[in-house]
C-alpha cells in the first residue's frame, strides 16, 4: 500500500513550510539541496524537517494540513 506524507519544515529564522508528498526522504533530499532554486524552499533556506505524519490515502492528507 502507498503511503503518503504531510511534513513541515522550517528554516534556521523559523520561516515555516507544509508540504505533502509520497516519497518522504527524496522530497526533504530536494529540499536540503535546493534541487529547486527558484522554489519558495531555497530563497528562504528551509531545510528542517520538523514534523511528519504518515497517511494511507491521499485524501486523507487534506485534513492533516488544516491544524
């Protein structure tokens, strides 16, 4: 079964990002590297995974990021 993530993260000024993705570790990889450079991620440096939470179906990640 495929897994899906909603995680933030956030930058050493705690500038804060939510994302959701179904491949955790290449998505922070991306992020940390700045594989992006344009991206919201790289100007404002964020690369501190703070948080996760691990869901079955995609549909259900919605109600994870409305905290």
């Amino acid at each position: 079964m495929k897994q899906y993530y909603v995680y933030l993260m956030s930058s050493f000024r705690q500038t804060l990002y939510v994302g959701v993705t179904n491949d955790l570790h290449r998505r922070v990889y991306q992020h940390k590297t700045k594989a992006h450079p344009d991206s919201f991620t790289a100007r404002y440096n964020i690369n501190r995974l703070v948080y996760y939470e691990t869901f079955n179906n995609i549909n259900d990640t919605a109600f994870g990021m409305t905290w």
